[in-house]
C-alpha cells in the first residue's frame, strides 16, 4: 500500500495554530465591548480602558502560554 500523503514535521505547531483562534476570538470580543461601551457612554472611556488593557492581556497569556506548550511538547 503506497502512502497518499504524509504529515513531516512537528505537528505540535498545527496544535498551535488551531489553538490560536480561541484567543484571537477572545481579543475580538473584548475590544468590541470596549468600543460599544465607549461609544454608548463616552465619559467612561477612562475607566473601562483599563478593564479593555486587562482582558487583552489575559487574553494574550492564554495564546503564549499556548505557544509555550507547543515547544515544550514537541516531539524531538
């Protein structure tokens, strides 16, 4: 039996990058309910840039973390 396709490489980065969509989501939403926030009320702007900078940056954590994996579990 002859193989049709072959998979070379590390699939630990094809793991990544499926996994990658979660936090690209997760930045989307938090910088949409930043601009409808600001745009329903201005005068909060201020406030809840702070609560935007903070769910970005957990959200990001997520995505290195997961980066972080994919080198640690590659198979060598």
């Amino acid at each position: 039996m002859s193989t049709l396709a072959a998979v070379d490489g590390s699939l630990s980065s094809i793991g990544y990058g499926l996994g990658a969509i979660g936090p690209g989501i997760g930045v989307g939403i938090v910088f949409a309910a930043y601009i409808q926030s600001t745009a329903r009320q201005p005068e909060s702007a201020g406030l809840t840039r702070t609560y935007m900078f903070l769910g970005f940056v957990l959200v990001e954590a997520l995505a290195l973390l997961g980066l972080a994996l994919a080198f640690v579990f590659q198979k060598g």
